[in-house]
C-alpha cells in the first residue's frame, strides 16, 4: 500500500507490477510512466476507484517530472474529465484541488497557452467571477502579446459575456484598447445590452479615429441619442451632433439635425426642440435632409397636440381655461407648420440653386396662391 500527497491510498494491484518496477527502476524517464498511464487508462473503466488509482499514478509522475508539458496536460485533461458531470457548488472542494493542480503545473508551465485555457475554462464553470477574471488576467500578462488574440481573448470575451454588466464591459474596453478595429463588436454588444450611454461614446471615438466614410457611425449614434435621451443625459449632446452637422460634406445633416430636436424634445424641453427644428429648416441644403427635418418636427408638434386633447375633457371639466388656451396655440402652431411647408421647401431648393428661374417661379406662384400679391411681387 502507497500514499500518494494526494492523501489518497491505492493498492497496488498485481498487474501493476510490472510497471511499478519500471518507474522504480527509472524514476525519471517519461516513457515508463506513459505506458504506467496508458495500463491504468485502458484497464480500469471509469469507476471512481480506477480514477482515484490513475490520480495516483499521475501525482507520482509529474513530482518526478514537474517540467513535463506532456505529463501535466494529460493529468490536467483526467481531472477536468472527473469534474465533467459535477457542479461546481457542490463538489466545491474538488474543483479546489484541481485548481491546485494547475497552479503547481503553472509554476513551470506558464507560458504554454493550453494550460491557461484549460485553467482559465475551470474558473469560469464556477460562481467565482473575480477569481476567473484574474485567471485570464494573469494568462494575459504571462504570455507573450502574439497570443493574446487566438489564445485567450476568445474565452475571455466568452466568459465576459455570459457574466454581463460592469465586468463586460471593462474586459471589452481593454480589448478593444488593443484592437481598436473591434470596436464595432464592442457598439453591438453595449446596444444589445442597453449600454447606451458607453455605446455613444465608443461610437464617438471610433468616428474621431477613423479616416474613411463615418455616415453609419453618425446615424447609429443619432439614433442613439434619439431614442435614448435620458440614458446619454451626461454627454455633450448639442456640441457632438453640431460638430457632425458642421462637418464638410456631411451627408447626415437632416438624419442629426432632427435627432438633436428629438433629444430635447424627449427631455420635455419643447422650446429648445422647436428652436433646433427652425434652424436646421433654415440652413439644410438638401431636400432629403429637409424632409426628415420638416417630418420629425411636425411629429414632434402632433404628438404635443394629442398629449394635450387627451387631457382637455378632464381639465375644461376643472375649470382650467389656461390649458385650453395652451391647446389652441399649439394646434395653430401646428396649422402655421404645415401651410410653410411648400415655402420651406422652395428655401431649400433656392439655397442649392440661387440662380434658378423655375425655383424663382415657384416662389411667386406660392405667393400668389397664399393670396399675397405685394410678396409675389417682392419675389
């Protein structure tokens, strides 16, 4: 009878003599263990005693030979195989072990990335999300900076996803630190996520880093910042979007211009919505930027106008002439938007092409059909 540091005792069976004289014989040649190993493997099944006799054979092997890559993986391999059908809760004490295991066989074995995938994929089976975190952490400043991407970011980000919040999104942030050109899996997951406030600034800084076309980057981050005013409360709003319309050759003015009225108008600051809206009318230069601009304006003022009739039965009822005053003005501000509309339209056709007769034209039959003939004239 052995002990093994294991503390776990075996008898030696009869046909492990053969093999035990060997490795007594020769303590430090591989090839007398792998055949001891390959004996008890393939004679023994799988029942917890032949396992526990294999673990023997395996602690015995890699003390006398603690450098053994080969040694080491298979063993690492048997006591993942043991774990496999056992939850983590409760066979916590034999995850411990084996995690001691790789921490022995880390101890010379560090720069082989197998291992630290193999130990790595053990922490994150167990509850201990801090614990694997520092795993792959520790993986990451062992091996050298070509590995990184095929050797542990996969899991990595594997892991992080399943764990979600915080802890996500600081592992992507430091992925996408070194492959800046990933950053586009970092947007998709922090909107999958509802993120939105850390996906409008990654969008941010991937428009500010990127040389080609950033039209897709500017219209996911409007959308963004439109649909999602409060969550984006923090930044800058009106100076990002600004700063994009203003840009030379924007081909997203309209797209940026409704999505900051939008932002206010969601936020209920209704005056500054309105003021954003008549500006962008008066300098978009495009018709397509005119109707999404002219669109969401006259959205913005029917939905202020259906707010206010779903409430007007029940304040009248209270006596409140105020708010019916309120409600006149806002729907004849709404009638005043929409009899501008070809006016507004003409501005922009003016404003691409100043010397147009027919645009000229245009603008005094507006005129004359509105019954204004001193502005007909005028034009």
């Amino acid at each position: 009878m052995e002990t093994t540091d294991i503390d776990v005792e075996i008898d030696i069976a009869d046909d492990d003599l053969r093999f035990e004289e060997e490795v007594l014989r020769e303590p430090y040649k591989l090839k007398g263990w792998q055949r001891y190993i390959e004996h008890k493997q393939g004679g023994g099944g799988g029942n917890s005693q032949s396992q526990r006799s294999l673990t023997v054979v395996f602690e015995r092997a890699v003390k006398r030979l603690p450098g053994s890559y080969k040694l080491w993986k298979q063993y690492l391999e048997h006591r993942l195989e043991v774990l496999k059908n056992k939850n983590s809760a409760t066979a916590s004490e034999d995850y411990r072990r084996t995690g001691l295991c790789f921490e022995r066989a880390l101890l010379l074995l560090h720069k082989m990335p197998v291992i630290w995938q193999m130990y790595a994929g053990l922490m994150a089976r167990q509850a201990d999300v801090t614990a694997a975190r520092r795993v792959f952490d520790r993986a990451l400043r062992a091996l050298p900076l070509t590995q990184h991407r095929r050797q542990v970011w996969p899991a990595y980000l594997r892991f992080a996803r399943r764990v979600g919040g915080l802890t996500a999104e600081r592992v992507y942030a430091r992925y996408v630190q070194m492959w800046p050109e990933q950053a586009p899996d970092f947007i998709d997951w922090c909107v999958g996520e509802g993120r939105w406030a850390e996906a409008a600034r990654r969008l941010i800084a991937a428009i500010d880093s990127t040389a080609s076309s950033t039209g897709a980057l500017w219209r996911q981050l409007a959308h963004i910042m439109r649909a999602q005013p409060m969550a984006v409360r923090e930044l800058r709003v009106e100076p990002i979007l600004r700063d994009g319309i203003q840009r030379k050759g924007s081909s997203e003015a309209g797209e940026l211009w409704a999505a900051l009225g939008s932002h206010f108008a969601a936020r209920g600051l209704s005056e500054q919505a309105r003021d954003v809206y008549e500006e962008a009318l008066a300098s978009v230069r495009s018709v397509r930027d005119f109707a999404m601009v002219f669109d969401a304006y006259a959205a913005f003022e029917e939905a202020g106008v259906a707010a206010m009739l779903a409430e007007e039965a029940e304040r009248v009822a209270g006596g409140d002439v105020t708010q019916a005053k309120i409600l006149d003005l806002r729907m004849l501000r709404l009638e005043r938007l929409m009899d501008r509309r070809p006016f507004l339209a003409n501005d922009v056709v003016l404003r691409q092409t100043p010397h147009s007769v027919a645009a000229w034209l245009r603008r005094v039959a507006l005129w004359r059909d509105a019954g204004d003939e001193e502005k007909a004239a005028a034009a």
